[in-house]
C-alpha cells in the first residue's frame, strides 16, 4: 500500500536516453473510469502486475501483486478498448530527482509524458522543471493513463 | 469463459447431507454493485480465486484464474463491508441434477440458498423442484451474493 506525490508534464525535446533504463509497457484496465475500484493490468517486459487502486481523492490506496502470465492472459481480453502500449524510460535528473517518461505507441503516439516523484508536497510545488520539460499537466485528468486508454491523446 | 443456466431457491428443509462434498468459502468484492464489472475474491478451503463478471444481460462472460494466498491477500482488505462467508454443499439430486446448498454464516445466518444448475434454457423452465426446496428467487437480485454482500439479507 503507497500513495504517491508526482508532477507531470509534457515532453518539449527529448532528452539524451543514455543511461536510462528502457522498459516496454502495456496495461489495460478491466474496470470502467466510473468505477469505484481501479484494476489495472500491466505487463512490464516479461513481468505482469494487477494493481487496484482505491476513489479516494486526498489519500488513494494502491495495492499491487505480481502475477504469472498465465493470470495476465486469463483477464487481459476484457481490457479490450481500454488499453495503452508506450515505452517507459527511467532516469535520475542532475538534481538527483528520478523521472519517468513515457513515450507512447499505437493510436497515442507521438505523445510523450515525463513524471517527476516527490518526497513531500513542498518539495512538489517548489520544484523547478529542467528546459526539455514542456507544459505542466499534473492537474489535467486528460493525460491519466486510464483516461487516454478510452478517449485518445488531448487535442 | 463460460456462461450459466440456473435457478435459486430457498431451502424449506434442510436435506440429508450425507454424500455431499462440503466446502468452506469466504468471498468478497473488488467492485461496486453499480460498476460495469464484477471481479470477486473467493477462498474455497485452501484454494484461491479471482473471478472477473462482465456486465452483459443475456449473455454475461465470465473468466476465472486461481491464485495464490499471498495474492489473495494482498487484495483481500479492499472486500472490507462487501463479503459473505458460507459452508457450501454440492451434491446430487435423484433425477440426476447436480445442486449447490449455500448455508450462510456471520450476518447472513440463518440464510439457505440452493442453486441447480442447467444445460438448456427449457430444462430450466420445466424443472420441478423436490419438496425440500423453498421458495424460487432466481430473478430476485436481493439474493445475488454481490447484493447481500453489502445489503445483507433480504427481509
């Protein structure tokens, strides 16, 4: 069980990918934005993972379990329409901070999304963004990961 | 996947349970009754399960995989207020038919369900029931265990 305080925001150039670790990933979610649960398949290289992830709105609990493919594959057809493939790359910035980004494949592409996890709030708010990131997105619900894997990329 | 036929009936008087198999089952609910989809955590004896339900009138999908207790744990606390635990008997019936006897337990006792299982829609509908049964509440959601998970049992 976590919760988590990140930043998002859009990818303006791309930055230098060396010494990142490069995962492919695709989820999918057999549950419904509107649902009271969130239940999140995930397939990371040749690893699988469920995650439920509570409503809450100030505290969401996040409860995860590695699964076998077999599992993966027994649930995976009904994520069908709601699903999203990217590339997920992993880094640490000059500051120390990691980040995430996420380039995405298939019907979202050329979309590319970077997060940045904090300790704190006050280490969220008061963090200065590097030049390649573009626009901050972490309070557009458009770019959650579940909202795309139904809707699209924002316009 | 698979899809079933059934009707449901009280229990006027419990049967002769000698030559049935019984087990012990506790299951609870990931989802909502109101979600677009049902996924149930059930514990059968020492055997574990996840069970995702789609939401289809006539016909509703349904795909199951076993898991393991340290799986099943992970996810258990998020059932908290949705759950039913009940000693389950599956026997057979003299005209052949296999039927599932549902004895509640905790809130639900002193509840009886038993359930029969069909191959045809017309098996269902001409079947006639032994004396011991109560009364048919197949088409009362009140006893769908989703329902009485959260409602308990009907009055």
């Amino acid at each position: 069980m976590n919760t988590e305080i990140e930043r998002k925001f859009l990818v303006a150039d791309l930055p230098d990918l060396s010494g990142t670790e490069k995962a492919v990933v695709r989820q999918g979610y057999l549950t419904a934005p509107d649902d009271s649960t969130e239940l999140r398949l995930r397939q990371k290289n040749d690893r699988f993972f469920l995650t439920l992830k509570g409503s809450g709105a100030m505290v969401r609990v996040e409860r995860e379990a590695e699964i076998s493919a077999e599992q993966f594959d027994t649930f995976w057809p009904e994520t069908e329409g709601r699903r999203v493939e990217k590339e997920r790359y992993t880094g640490r910035l000059p500051n120390g901070h990691v980040f995430e980004l996420d380039v995405f494949l298939g019907d979202l592409a050329p979309l590319r999304l970077v997060e940045v996890e904090f300790e704190t709030e006050s280490g969220a708010k008061s963090y200065i963004p590097p030049d390649w990131f573009g626009t901050d997105v972490t309070a557009d619900k458009r770019y959650k990961n579940k909202m795309m894997a139904i809707n699209g990329a924002p316009d």
